[in-house]
C-alpha cells in the first residue's frame, strides 16, 4: 500500500492527537453539565411596591411642564382619557406598571418625596 518506510503514517501522532481531543471534549462536556445544574440567580433588591399588576384599573400620569395623562380600564380594555380619549396602547400601559413590580438595588427615603417630584398622599 505504501512505497517505503517514511510514506506510512504515524499512528502515534494520531493516537495522541485524538487522546486530546477526547480529554478537550470530556472537559467541555463537565463545564456544560455543571452550568446545568447551577441554581438561576436570584434577583437582589428592594421591592418598589407590593402591589401587583392586577390591582390597578386606573393610572394617572402628572408631568410638572406636560398635560395629564389619565387611563382607565373600560369594558377589559384600557382607554386613555386625557389629554385626548381613546383606546390606549395596552403595551405602554403595562410597561408603565412594570416600573411598579420592579426592584431597586437601595431604598429611597420617603422623608423628601418632593426631591423625586413625588407628593405624600397622607
């Protein structure tokens, strides 16, 4: 099959080089598997509220130098009612509440509510 001595392949070589890439293989597959079996992290913070987003039917929006924003859930759509009435986009409203289930990462003080453009309700 091969002519002369120096024609015929090493097998050592090859031997070797497939003992690495096993060993490479097994290595990564350990990784892989260990990832897998990590616990998902859990996210830190603080929660903004306890409220959930099935509590509200209303929101009310007051921004110091724009109009009102005022929306409201009728007949299991929200509308929006001010400044203008319509069917609002139900996308927004909901984004809009997800800032209330969020997490902060530090507490604010609620002694200066004013500072966060912010009034106390009590």
């Amino acid at each position: 099959m091969f002519g002369s001595e120096e024609e015929k392949p090493d097998m050592t070589n090859k031997w070797v080089t497939n003992l690495i890439l096993l060993v490479v293989l097994i290595g990564a597959s350990l990784v892989a598997f260990q990832s897998l079996k990590e616990e998902p992290e859990i996210i830190k913070g603080l929660e903004v509220t306890n409220l959930k987003l099935s509590d509200f039917d209303e929101i009310e929006l007051n921004f110091p130098s724009k109009a009102k924003v005022h929306f409201k859930i009728i007949e299991d759509h929200w509308k929006i009612l001010s400044p203008v009435k319509g069917r609002a986009n139900e996308r927004y409203v909901y984004q809009l509440l997800s800032i209330l289930a969020s997490r902060s990462p530090e507490k604010l003080k609620s002694d200066d509510l004013e500072k966060y453009g912010l009034i106390s309700l009590s």
